[in-house]
C-alpha cells in the first residue's frame, strides 16, 4: 500500500484529503506544519507527499527544498491557493514534482497522484548492484534476472519499491496473496527464507539488507549497518 504524507495547517483540508485517498487505496498519514512534516519524513517513508505553501514557521517552499535535498526520491506535489506563475515556478524550482491549485477537482488531483506514483514506479531501483526494474519487471543482480518464484518475486519487489518500511506478516500477506487466498500468513516465513537463500548462492550481502525485525515484521535497510 503506497503511502502519502498530507501537509497543511488546515484540518478541513488535510481530511478532505483523506477521503479522496484513502478509499481508493492510499495510506495516509499528516503533519499541520512544516517542522512535524520534516519530523515525520526523518522517521517513516513516504512514497509521495502532498504540500501546502502558506504555513506557519516554515513555508511550503523551504520544506519542499529540505525533503527534496535529503530525500530526492521522494515525490512532492504542492497543493495551494497561490496560483500566479511566480509562486509556481518557485515551487517547482524548490523541487516539487507537480503544483496544484485551490480550488481543486477532485478527479484532476487523483490522476494528478496516479500519474506521479507511475513515474515513480518505473524509475529503477538499486541497492548494491540489486536492480529492480519496474518498466520490465526484473529483478536484476550485476546485469543478469535471476528467477524467482512468483511470490518471492512479489514480495522482494516490495521491499525494494519500500526501502526502510517496516511490515508485519500480514500486511505482507494482504499485499502478495490477499485475505482470499487459502494460505496460512506464515508461508511469507517461508518464502523470505527463500529469497535469502537464493541471493546467497549469488554472493549478495542479502543479509544486511532484507532485516527480521523480531517481533514485528521484515524491513528492507538502505544502510547495511542498520
């Protein structure tokens, strides 16, 4: 499930948004100020963000510059009521990916959001020479697919289009087999195990990436050390 962090200092706003997106499959998450966004993207991944310009402390345009310079991956869309070609040149000077105005349709800004998590899905993704392919649906090690199961596929996918998120057993079974399948949730244990193995044999340091956080779930680390 991709998730979108919503930023504006106006409560109606930030749940407005919320029902155009949640039901539709997008996990929310918010923050009414500049300093809790910056706070919130320290700590969770996001796979795109939605930002207001006219807040208090920092404005619109400085957070979009400080995300932007320590998470250039993640895609930002400034959602605001300054519609004058200057403001809309410094937001996407400032790095936003896209620029909507208020008032807003509905539809527009969901093919808006559609249309960045499609770009965003297609840009590689590598971790250590590992590959992941969206554009051809390749998992890719030093050049060369390696073959996976369908599921193990799915789920290393995952992982890889998530870095630093952590999912527990179910969300991982929701994602890959879903609440219709007859399988037990514990089959996931099984096929990480199976990755592991297979990432193994090819010398990959699948072990300081793919991380069991006991208790919890599975992570994929950026940061071997982590």
């Amino acid at each position: 499930m991709d998730k979108i962090l919503i930023v504006d200092d106006e409560i109606r706003m930030r749940q407005l948004l919320r029902l155009y997106l949640e039901p539709i499959g997008y996990e929310c998450s918010m923050a009414n100020d500049g300093i809790e966004a910056l706070e919130k993207v320290k700590k969770e991944t996001f796979d795109l963000i939605l930002l207001d310009v006219m807040m208090p402390m920092y404005d619109g345009f400085e957070v979009c510059k400080k995300i932007t310079d320590s998470h250039p991956e993640v895609p930002i869309i400034m959602i605001t009521a300054l519609n004058d070609a200057e403001s809309i040149v410094k937001g996407l000077d400032a790095g936003a990916t896209d620029y909507v105005t208020k008032p807003f349709n509905g539809d527009v800004l969901l093919a808006r959001v559609r249309s960045v998590m499609r770009r965003k899905a297609k840009e590689p993704v590598i971790y250590h020479g590992l590959t992941f392919d969206e554009s051809n649906d390749l998992i890719v090690l030093d050049g060369k697919s390696i073959d996976f199961t369908p599921k193990a596929h799915a789920l290393l996918r995952l992982f890889l289009q998530h870095p630093g998120r952590l999912f527990n057993r179910l969300e991982l079974y929701e994602f890959v087999w879903s609440y219709t399948s007859e399988s037990d949730p514990r089959t996931v244990d099984s096929h990480i195990k199976m990755i592991r193995e297979k990432l193994r044999e090819l010398d990959y340091p699948i072990d300081s990436h793919l991380k069991t956080i006991w208790g919890r779930g599975y992570r994929w680390s950026e940061d071997e050390t982590k």
